[in-house]
C-alpha cells in the first residue's frame, strides 16, 4: 500500500509534469512505458530470487532503491533525466512478484484468490490516497496555505514547483515502506534449505531461453490453460496501461479538465478497487468460482474501456471507468492466483516474476501505442484496443467451461 501509494501521486501527474518539458503525446507514453520496460526485466530476477535467497532481502533493495529513482524524478531538470529515473522506478518495482509469492507463502490455495486480493486492495488504496494527495499538493489551496501564514516565498516555491514536490513524496513514502520491511516483516523462506540454492533461476525476457520455457510450460500442471492465462495478462495489462498513455490526453482535450480533474477519476477507480477486492471478492469466492469472476471482470473491463472512447460528457464518462474498474476489480486478483495454482510451492516466486514480466510487456506497449493513437484520433486508443483485447473473454470462456460456474 505505501509503495502504490507513493506511485499513486505520480501517476496521474506525469503527463502533466513531462509537458514542462514540452513532451509529445507519443513521449508521454514512453515515459509509462520504460518504467515498464524496466519492470518487465528486472520482475523475473527478483521474483526467482526471492525464492532462493528469501522475500526480505528482495524487499529491502527495492523499497530503498525506490527512494533514490523518486529523488531523481522530483530533481529532473530535462525530460532525459526524467526518463532516466522512471526507469531506475521500474527496475525497482519489479518486486511486486516477489510480494505476492509473500502472500502465497502464507495462504492456502482455497484462500489464495482472496490473499492475492488483499494486495489488489491495497494497490486501490495507494491509488486512491495518491493520486488525493497529488491533487492536493497542485491545488493552489496548498500554496495559498503558506501564503495565508505570509510565508510568500514558500507559497511560490510550491506553486513553481508542484509537480515536482510529488516526486519527494513518493520518495518518502518508498522510504516508509523500506522502514517497515525492516522491522515488520518477518521471512517466510527457509534460506538454509540447500534444495532453494538449486533452483534455476528464470532468465531474462530478452533472452530466447525465457520464452522456450514458457512454450514449453515447464513445471505446469495445465499447459493450455496457463498459456491462455498468460496470454490474458499480457492483453490486460496492454488495455489498462493504454489507458495511461492516452486517457489524461483525452479529459483534457475532450472535455478541458485540468490535472487535479484528472486525478480525481483515479481516485474514483482506486475507491472501486477499495470497496471490491477488499470486501466483496472474499464474499463471491465462497460461492462462485474463480473462472467465473474472471470472465465477468474481462467482459465488464473490455466493453466498458471502449465506450470511454466516445463518451460526451463527464458522467458518462465516469460511468464507464467505474465499470471498468469493477472489471479491473474481479480479474486481477483472481488472474494472479490461477496462475500461482499452476505450479508447485516452490516455484511460484518465479513463476509470479514471469507473468509479471509478461504483463510488464503490456505495460511497454499500452502507453505508447495509446499516445501513438492518440495523434490520430482521441478516440481511436479506446475502442482499437478493446477490439484487440477481446481476445482475453476467449481465454475466459475456455477456462470458465473447464469448470462448474457454481462450487
């Protein structure tokens, strides 16, 4: 939660920020997009080597090396250095792996599905609270506080500089969950078990051996089932992360809304999120299986995200992005723990690290294929991708039939 909300405050700003840099739409999403490039590399290293070293000392490094890459971004002086700290971001975040195989660890496989949900609540509440705290800290109320208590040079420091101060937030919010690792979180690896030093690492997903190992679906119980699964996580992640590229593009030029405007709808998906897999998914999994929430939540993200695209008017708008966050809601969690029922125990770290890479791969090509398409039409990010990852309900409907809708 204090990672996501640390990421929370830069998320719906870097548009915004990147423009004091005069970025192009297209620049704009690649700036989403090495953050997740690096991810995509850095997520199956850490994920296999918390499965041999242990989840701590993965945590640590990259909780701590997340302060320093939002140090960065809130010094960036030229749109290069700002590319260059959200890459160093994305080389940290790819511990996210490694933080589910925590939860998994620590849960039975009939309860996985609401630990791995337990996370996706707690993302929703960092999106939630960080993109608030982004409005606030650019809302000129916030120069006006130090105004009204005649600190004049502060009030002007704040105003000249907000997009910036979100940067030294994040930073000490990476610092706070680094903290809290450390005296808080206890290892749930035996590190001196021999047989953990043994396992084969999972290898680059630039590498060619990354992806015979996927074909070849090594140590799966379901070859088909967990290709689909794959294939479906790299299309969610694709369509989500589209969203970043081009959506702040299309409130401001569609209906003029401004950055705090902006933040505010990511503060509605994060409450979505909250209020779902927080409460409601744990109530559904005792009564409806897992297959089936991950149909519904692809066919309510999908349908929905595309008439966000032709939306008229705000509410409207707003509608279709809390369906889709609803959507967002019911695969996600249930996504992560298909996958992680896939394999054995000790191999789930690395296995979570690949479907994060996998799904990192998404995230590469949704920001910048959803600012590239912006340049043509606003519309055209929405409703081309969601034609693409229709594909996601196929994979849903095959794994939905496998099962019983109903336990």
């Amino acid at each position: 939660m204090v990672d996501l909300l640390g990421f929370g405050v830069v998320l719906p700003l870097l548009p915004f920020y990147a423009g004091k840099f005069n970025a192009s739409p297209v620049e704009i999403g690649l700036l989403y997009s090495i953050y997740s490039l690096a991810q995509l590399i850095f997520s199956p290293l850490w994920g296999s080597w918390s499965d041999r070293v242990g989840r701590r000392p993965v945590m640590l490094i990259s909780t701590f090396g997340g302060v320093i890459a939002y140090i960065w971004f809130g010094l960036a002086g030229s749109l290069l250095s700002l590319f260059l700290s959200r890459m160093m971001a994305g080389m940290m975040g790819g511990n996210i792996g490694a933080a589910q195989a925590y939860i998994a660890d620590i849960t039975s496989a009939e309860k996985r599905a609401s630990g791995m949900a337990l996370i996706g609540a707690a993302f929703g509440i960092g999106f939630v609270l960080g993109p608030a705290l982004a409005v606030g800290i650019i809302h000129p109320s916030f120069a006006g506080f130090f105004n009204n208590l005649g600190l004049l040079e502060l009030g002007s420091f704040v105003t000249e500089y907000r997009y910036e101060l979100t940067g030294f937030f994040a930073a000490t919010m990476s610092l706070i969950s680094f903290l809290m690792v450390i005296f808080f979180l206890p290892e749930t690896v035996d590190t001196k078990d021999p047989e953990r030093l043994k396992l084969p690492g999972r290898p680059s997903p630039l590498s060619t051996r990354f992806w015979k190992l996927l074909a070849s679906a090594e140590g799966v119980v379901h070859a088909k089932q967990f290709r689909l699964l794959i294939i479906s996580g790299f299309l969610l992640s694709f369509l989500q992360s589209s969203m970043y590229g081009a959506f702040p593009l299309f409130c401001e030029a569609q209906f003029g809304m401004s950055a705090e405007e902006v933040g505010i709808q990511f503060v509605y998906i994060g409450m979505i999120t909250i209020v779902i897999q927080g409460f409601v998914i744990r109530y559904l999994t005792r009564f409806v299986t897992e297959e089936a929430l991950f149909l519904v939540g692809n066919i309510l993200m999908v349908l929905s995200f595309m008439l966000v695209g032709f939306s008229t008017g705000i509410i409207v708008m707003t509608t279709w992005m809390g369906i889709m966050a609803v959507g967002m809601s019911f695969n996600g969690p249930t996504l992560t723990s298909l996958i992680s029922q896939q394999v054995d125990a000790q191999r789930v770290g690395g296995m979570l690290g690949t479907y994060q890479s996998i799904s990192g791969m998404g995230r590469v090509i949704g920001p910048t294929w959803g600012g590239f398409l912006f340049t043509y039409s606003i519309s055209m990010p929405f409703w081309l991708t969601s034609l693409i990852v229709t594909f996601s309900v196929y994979a849903a409907i095959y794994l939905f039939r496998s099962k019983k809708a109903y336990q």
